[in-house]
C-alpha cells in the first residue's frame, strides 16, 4: 500500500500556509503577465499594476510577452512591492508614452512595506513627465538595473522621500530636465555604472537643503557626459551634506563638472574621478577648505612613479587627517585623469602643513571611446590636486593651481678651460672636450676625495650642470657662488663672480641643457667652489641644487687621506713624463697645466705650490 501521508501533510501545511496569509491579508505572490501592447484593458501593463497593487502579497512579479507597450494616459502608481521583467535573460521592453501620459513608472509604497521592488531591463521613453518617479515611504529597497531611461519631457528618474534607492547599469539620457533627481527624503541612494548624458540640464542633481550628514547619494563608476546644455548646469550639482561623487568619469558637460552648490553644505566628498573637457570648472565648490599648493613634480622612470610636493593650510585646525588627490590636468586646470592621493595629519593648533606624495605614473581612460586606453604621464604634462578631510568636514576643495615637471639634474662637471683641450677662453661646444672625465661633483654629506678636486694651475675656471625642463633664461641670478676650505660652508666668502654663462639648449647628456659657467684663469684656486642653483621660476628646481668642486695645483692624488702637495708629487711628476709622441690623456694625474704634455713645467708647478697641513685643500665634509 501507498503511504499518502507525506503528501498529506504538505498539502495541509500549504493550506494552513495560505490561511495564515489570508488572515494577515496577503495572498501568495502571483505573476501577472503582459501580452497586450495597448494602453488599457486586460493583460496590458495598466491591467498588471492594478492586479499587483490590489492583491496585498509578498512581492509579485510582471513579466511581458511583448517587446513594446504603448501608453497614452497616467499609469497607475505602483503602491505594493513588485518585480517588473525580473526574469533571467528577459529581452527589453519598451514602454513608450505620449504627450498625455504623464510619469512614466511612479513608485509609492507605503512605510508599512518592506520588500523590495525591481526595475530591470525595461527601457522608458518619450513621456512628457519623469521617466521614473520613486516617491516611497517604504523601509524596502527600489532597484533599477539595466535600464534605459531617455528622452522624457522632465526628469529621467526622480528620488524623493524615499530611502535605499538603487540606480545601477542605466542609460539615463536626453531628458528634458535633469538626469537622476535626488531630492529631500531621499537618502541612502547608490548610483552605480550609469551612463547619464545628454539630459538638458544636471546629469545628477542631489539635493536636501540640510546640513545633516546622512549619505543622501552615492554616484561612483559613472560617465556623465554632455549634460546641462540648458543655463550651463553641468554634470554633477551637490546642494546637501553626506554625499561621496567617485571613480567617474565627467567630461564635456555644459557648465562645471561638480559643482558643490552651498556654503551649508559639508562632509562631500568628490575623489578619485576623471574630470575634463567641462565649459566650467572641474569642480566649483562653495567649501571653506582651499586647495593644495603644489609642488612641481619628478618622475622615477625607474620606479614608474611621481613625486608631489604640496602645501596644506591648516590654520586653526588641529590633529585632522587631509587627502590630497593628484590628477594628470586636461590643461584647462580640471583633473582629467586620477594618479593616486597622499596624507598628512596636522598637528596642535594646526598650521601650514607640507608633503610629498609618490603616486603610479601610470593613469586611465574609460571613456570617451576615443581616449579610452592606459598611459604613462611624461614631462610634457601637468598635474593639479583636490583635498578632502573625513566625516563631518568641510567638502572636496577645488581644483588646485596646475603644475609642471621639475627641473632634474643630469650630471654636474668640471672642465679645463682654456686649456689645450679646448684652445679657446669662451663658452662653446668645444669646452665639452675640457671636461675632467675622472672628477665629479662632491655632494652634501659626501666627504672629498681625489675625484672631488682638480689639480689643474688655473684653477677652477669652468664647470658644467646638464639639467632637464628648465623654463626661463637662466643666468648668474640663478645661482650662489661660494669660497672656502673648511667644513663650515655656511661662513664662506663670496666667490669671485663668473665672467660668463651660457646655456646649450639639448646639448647635455640624454637631450638635456647644458649651462657652462666660466671664471677668469687663477680666480678661484687652492680652495673650495661651493655653487648653488636655485629653485626659482627660471630653474624650474623644487629646491636649491648644492655641489662643490675643490682645486690643489700641482697634486697628484698621492695620499687618500689628504691633499698636501710636496715632495712625493714633485718625484712623481718627473717620473711621468709625457713627451709630444705619447701625448698625456685628459685624465693624467701629472699635466697640470693641461698641455697634454708631461714634462718640466708640470714638475715646476709641483714645486711652486707645495703645501703644508695647514695650508693644503682640506678633504671637506660638508
């Protein structure tokens, strides 16, 4: 024999299911399906929102066996948790209205419910009022996904009263007034992956007209493009507090491309976009927080990366964290292009805060099309940034002032000249011939050796710097001459001024400027030259360049722990001679007047320039 008793039981317990349900005032959820494109009567869509709105169920789904529906008078608003076209793989449904047909789809469910509703996959057109109107008390979430929302009479989707509405993978788009409206009461909206452009005036207009922080939207990973052809409203307009505008792209719209629209308004924060090619500014914000002073910037090709100097005014405001963004800048002072952030935290009682940030130098484009792609910046672009502080501060500033590469040192080098190497007392390109190939330039916190100082009997008369992105006409101005001969450069004399300088435009190592500085023969010898380029518009350097360079006529490197001049260069010398058939190298130890010959008038100026402990260049760590 069958045991029915299984069976029973389920069938009791679905009975005892669908009373209890009665009882509650709920049927089970139903599918209601639309066959009829027509603008009223059975299984159209006005028949399918009264049977939802009319049966109190869970959630009830409308489903469509057309493509396309018609609709020449108001729908019916929609009063009870539903699902339209919530079916896997479901094709697109066009719902189109007419001039009389009002709102498109009107959400309005009471506060009593809490399921959710879903748009998905339908596409509403051409309805002389909003596309959308979600105006829901309800505590359930309205969703619309893969939705296409273009060419209506006022909004595309308007918010209002409402909370937790989503707006994801939608094309929002040339609607007669603004893209997405979020007004007072909507809050906690999450506006994800839209494409919103064309719509006659803002593409994402948020507004509450409070300062409360209550997250009233979320627009992340959108293109917001071409929007606010009316009165120049742009892309994105914030007129509340609490919202975050990120990892979009807003290009090319009528107006700013933020705009942060109150002095109320606070804690909005607009980081880590794509922001260019608006008629306004990138972002025109109302916050009392200034922008970043930046820096001119240097690359690390190396390391693939950008280092940013930047200042913060922080006056009056302690122990806060700010975050600086770094943009590439469509040259129009927007940040086109996001590059990476640093931080600072300001100290008790605040003040001006200065740092530095190393960010990727590699940066993207989604959209447009014709952009789209990965990059690397280069010397040729310029960079501006946006700073924004935590909860319940002070919105994203405006864009910073724009800056341009740094000048970067090459190479430095000391050169003979006037010597045989070059033949001539003047600056020209043969003085590349004179340069000591076996010295360098002493740096800052090095301590000198033989390759740090000449031996040449001239003395220092010609060096070299080979630096890269200068902008102005560099001249003796730009830099500070120094003498001395000891470990206290700070109390050094003036040195005697140079009687040229000239600059060799890509004449240096890999295409940079070459400036050679020339002294009169004698002028700077048996000391010291410390020489100091400074950071100034026309260097273009972030900070002052030091080197030094040191001279001892007649020394030949002898000893690594000093460098007096006696008898053992005097023995050397003679013992190194260089007669006109084996012509001495530019690197010889023993021609110290630089005639490519080493003979007696070299052993002469070692004897004429001997020196003492005390009198000899001292091996400076400065």
């Amino acid at each position: 024999m069958i045991d029915s008793r299984p069976a029973t039981q389920a069938i009791r317990a679905a009975g005892t299911l669908v009373l209890m349900m009665m009882l509650a005032g709920r049927v089970p959820a139903e599918t209601f399906t639309v066959t009829s494109s027509s603008n009223s009567g059975t299984n159209t869509l006005r028949w399918a929102i009264d049977q939802a709105n009319t049966e109190y169920a869970t959630q009830h789904n409308i489903e469509f066996s057309v493509t396309q529906v018609n609709i020449t008078t108001p729908l019916p608003e929609i009063t009870r948790p539903v699902q339209i076209n919530e079916v896997p793989d479901s094709d697109n449904v066009t719902i189109t209205g007419g001039a009389n047909a009002g709102d498109g789809l009107v959400f309005d469910i009471p506060s009593s419910e809490t399921n959710f509703s879903k748009l998905n996959n339908v596409t509403i057109e051409d309805f002389a009022g909003s596309g959308v109107v979600i105006d829901s008390d309800g505590s359930g979430n309205i969703e619309l996904e893969l939705c296409t929302i273009y060419n209506n009479g006022a909004k595309g989707v308007l918010i209002q009263s409402s909370e937790d509405a989503d707006v994801a993978n939608c094309t929002i788009s040339d609607n007669g007034s603004r893209g997405i409206d979020v007004r007072i009461g909507g809050k906690d909206c999450f506006i994800y992956s839209c494409t919103i452009n064309g719509n006659s005036s803002t593409g994402v207009y948020l507004y509450d007209g409070s300062t409360a922080t209550d997250d009233i939207a979320i627009v992340r990973d959108c293109q917001i493009t071409d929007n606010g052809a009316v009165a120049s409203k742009g892309g994105v307009q914030i007129w509340n507090s609490g919202s975050r505008v990120n990892e979009n792209h807003i290009y090319e719209n009528f107006g700013p491309g933020v705009k942060i629209g109150m002095d109320f308004t606070t804690d909005n924060e607009v980081r880590e976009n794509n922001i260019f090619l608006n008629s306004g500014k990138g972002i025109q914000s109302a916050s009392d927080q200034s922008p970043p002073v930046l820096g001119r910037f240097s690359i690390d090709e190396t390391g693939g990366t950008v280092t940013i100097p930047y200042t913060i005014d922080a006056t009056g405001i302690p122990n806060e964290t700010f975050y600086v963004d770094f943009y590439v800048s469509d040259d129009d002072g927007e940040g086109a292009a996001w590059l990476g952030y640093g931080s600072t935290t300001s100290g008790s009682p605040g003040g001006i805060l200065s740092g530095e940030a190393t960010v990727p130098w590699n940066y993207s484009y989604d959209y447009p099309p014709e952009l789209a792609g990965n990059y690397t910046l280069d010397e040729t672009e310029l960079i501006v940034a946006t700073v924004s502080r935590g909860p319940g501060d002070p919105d994203t500033s405006e864009f910073s002032a724009e800056v341009d590469v740094a000048a970067e040192i090459a190479d430095r080098y000391v050169f003979y000249n006037n010597s045989s190497w070059d033949d001539t007392s003047a600056a020209e390109p043969e003085d590349d011939d004179a340069i000591a190939t076996d010295k360098e330039a002493l740096l800052p916190g090095e301590t000198a050796e033989f390759k740090h100082y000449t031996s040449y009997v001239s003395g220092l008369n010609g060096i070299m710097i080979d630096i890269h992105w200068t902008e102005g006409a560099i001249d003796a101005s730009d830099f500070v001459f120094k003498v001395g001969n000891d470990d206290n450069p700070g109390s050094w004399a003036t040195a005697p001024a140079p009687i040229e300088v000239d600059v060799r435009s890509g004449a240096g190592v890999d295409g940079s400027d070459r400036i050679t500085i020339i002294w009169a023969d004698s002028a700077i010898r048996g000391e010291w030259l410390q020489v100091t380029m400074l950071a100034n518009a026309d260097t273009c350097l972030n900070e002052n360049d030091v080197f030094y360079f040191g001279n001892a006529p007649g020394e030949t490197g002898d000893s690594a722990t000093d460098a007096i001049v006696d008898a053992t260069d005097i023995t050397d010398t003679r013992n190194h001679p260089h007669p006109f058939f084996d012509p001495a190298p530019i690197d010889c130890n023993y021609d110290f007047n630089r005639d490519k010959r080493g003979n007696s008038i070299d052993v002469l100026i070692a004897r004429s320039n001997q020196t003492t402990p005390e009198t000899a260049l001292q091996l400076i760590d400065p």
